[in-house]
C-alpha cells in the first residue's frame, strides 16, 4: 500500500485508465455475451420472440422469399439486419478484440513513464554528488534515490496491471466468447428462417414451367420498361442539347451560305475570265496569220 502512496501522480494516472478500461471491457463482455444469448434463446423457442431484431429480420426475409422463393439468400439477409439493427454490438465487439493489446500498450507506456522519471531524477543525484559539499547533500541524495525508487515502481506496477488486466480478459472471452455466440444465434436463425418461418410465407416463385413462363414475361416486360425510360432519357437530354447549339447552328449555316455566294461570284469570273481568254487566242491566232502572209508577200516581192 505504500508503494501505491509514494506513486507519481502520472504513475496513478495510467494505472487508473487501465482499470477504467477494464472495468469498461467487463461489462461490454458481459452485455454483448447475455444479448447474443438472449436471442438464442428467442430463436430456439426458450423465450417469446417479441423483439424488434427480430421482427425485422422476418420482414425482410418475408419480403425475398416472396420475390426469389428458395433461392433467398438467407445469410446475406441475417448479416445485413445485424449491422442494421445491432450495429453497436458489432461495435462492442471490435473493441474487445482490442482491448487485449490496449492494455498491454498502455502497460508499456507505464513503463516508459516510469523510466524517464527515474532516469531524471538519477540524473540530478549525480549532478550532486559533483559538488564540493557533499556531505550537506546527504539528504538531498536519499530524497534522490526515493524519486528513482519511485519512478521504477511506475513503470513496473503499470505493466503488471497492464499485462494482469490483458490476461483476466483473454481468459474471459474465451469462456464468454462474444463472437462464437453471435456465430451461434446467426445459424440458429438461419435454421430457424429456412425451415420453420418460409413454409407459412406465400411465393411469387413457383416451380411450375407456367409460373417460370410468367416470371421471365414479367422480367422481360421490366426490362423493356426500363430500356424506354433510358431511351427517353435519353432523347430528352438530346433535345436539350440541339437547343443548346441552335444558335451556333445558324451560324454556320450562315457561313456555309456565305461560302456558297463566293463560290458562285467565283465561278462567273472564271467562266468570263475563260472567254477572254479564248478571244484572245483567237486574237494571237489571227495576229500570227496575218503576219506570215505579210513575210510571203514581202518574200514574192525580193524574188521578182
């Protein structure tokens, strides 16, 4: 009990958060533990089965075995209501799957703890035991090495709850094992759905070749359904964009009209540009003739 007094208040500190938690980690145990186990007994028929978990884990099942009959996935519904409906369970659970190494790390940061304050307070013995008046130290120095003392004991006592608490807790789950009953009540259940729950729930699913004929109508019509409402979207959103792009639409047409009035000025200069052309051809032709008549005449006349 001493050692407990002369603790460091840090020492305390960490001591007290760890049995804080513990304390926390039992009762989250226990709870966790005694609800899965209720609902066991709910499932199996030791307890009446009023219970909203499950009311809504038979509505939902009701509701896909009317739609699918025996091809429910009757696990895929059971884990979707517990994270609907029992989510913080599943919290609980988390948490006391690590509160086995929280101890432990906190233990650890005990210990540390401890070691520094006690590596401190050697540090300022030693720097006493430099001085010249040693012998007036004396009792600073007992006071020194009871700091130390101190700080030692911090960090041994916090890693032994830390490391105690992590034991206690390991050996209760594994004889109150949160996970194992909740594996327990989800088969139950399961059982407990597929053969005694859907016998008494009325199926759109038959087994019949009439009954698979209309469900593939049935599909078929949904999915010709869907596919106009996506071709209607579809052309919606088209229409909005060709709104959208009407003006630069006639701009271009304007364009496009303007180019084609250049074109046409083109075309009717080229056309009388070729007939000049053809008309001065026609120009050098003659020019060309009556130049070598005259060379003929000129030529007659040097001859005569």
């Amino acid at each position: 009990m001493g050692a407990w007094k002369n603790m460091p208040a840090a020492g305390l500190c960490v001591v007290v958060v760890i049995a804080a938690l513990f304390l926390l980690s039992m009762g989250l145990l226990f709870m966790t533990y005694g609800r899965y186990r209720r609902l066991s007994g709910m499932v199996s028929g030791e307890l009446d089965r009023d219970n909203e978990f499950l009311r809504y884990t038979v509505n939902e099942f009701a509701a896909a075995y009317r739609q699918y009959g025996e091809g429910v996935n009757t696990p895929a519904i059971i884990a979707n209501a517990i994270h609907a409906k029992m989510g913080a369970l599943l919290l609980f659970e988390r948490f006391l799957n690590n509160a086995v190494s929280l101890f432990v790390t906190l233990g650890l940061f005990g210990t540390f703890l401890g070691l520094s304050l006690s590596v401190s307070s050697l540090t300022e013995l030693i720097s006493y035991s430099n001085t010249s008046e040693w012998l007036s130290v004396l009792d600073s120095v007992g006071g020194g090495l009871m700091s130390a003392l101190s700080g030692m004991g911090v960090a041994f006592y916090t890693s032994l709850v830390g490391v105690g608490c992590s034991i206690v807790l390991t050996l209760l789950r594994s004889i109150f094992s949160p996970q194992s009953e909740r594996e327990k009540m989800e088969t139950e259940l399961e059982l407990w759905l597929d053969h005694t729950v859907a016998p008494t729930l009325p199926t759109e699913g038959g087994s019949d070749d009439a009954s698979l004929v209309r469900r593939m109508v049935a599909a078929i019509h949904g999915a010709s359904d869907a596919m106009e409402k996506s071709l209607r979207q579809a052309t919606a959103e088209l229409s909005a964009t060709l709104e959208g792009e009407k003006e630069q639409l006639a701009g271009f047409n304007k364009t496009v009209a303007s180019f084609n009035e250049g074109v046409r000025d083109f075309s009717e200069f080229n056309y009388n540009l070729r007939g000049t052309v053809e008309r001065m051809d026609v120009s050098i032709r003659d020019l060309v003739g009556a130049m070598r008549e005259s060379r003929r005449s000129m030529e007659r006349k040097d001859g005569q």
